[in-house]
C-alpha cells in the first residue's frame, strides 16, 4: 500500500465523516426550528474549515512519509556506494 492509497483512503474517511457531521448538524438546527438561519450557515462554515485543516493534515502527513523514503534511501544509496568503493580498493 503506497502513500497515494493511504491519501486516497484517508480523504475518503474524511469525506464521509464530513458528510456524517454535517447531516448531524442539519438534523439539529431543523430540530430547533433554526435551518436556514444565520447560525446554521455559520456552522456549515465552521465544518467545512474543520475539514480543510484536516485534508491539510493528510497531505502534510503524507509529504513527511515521502521525505522520509527519499531520505532513508538516499542514506541506504550512500552506504552501498561507499562499500563499493571500498571492495574495489581491495
């Protein structure tokens, strides 16, 4: 499984998460006769920056995985150059 699934599968969670808590939302402003009001479109924007810091997170979380990879490579690379080099000083 590769970075690009784990974003994939994690921006699917959050969607249906998002999805879950704004019908919640809906549900309770109806509830209280406040659907359509100032508060509920103040509470839709709340959630949807909510979810933009969060999609935020995934791809920062991701980048750091990959950083990680290339570094860890990059390091694995250097330790195979140098015993290369050192067997044909041999």
């Amino acid at each position: 499984m590769g970075i690009n699934n784990s974003i994939e599968d994690a921006t699917s969670a959050l969607e249906d998460s998002s999805l879950q808590q704004w019908l919640a939302a809906r549900q309770s402003m109806a509830d209280r006769g406040l659907a359509g009001s100032g508060l509920a479109s103040e509470q839709d924007t709340r959630l949807l920056l909510d979810k933009q810091r969060n999609l935020a997170g995934i791809y920062r979380d991701a980048e750091q995985q990959q950083y990680n990879i290339n570094n860890t490579t990059a390091n694995s690379l250097a330790d195979i150059q140098r015993q290369i080099s050192g067997l044909s000083q041999s």
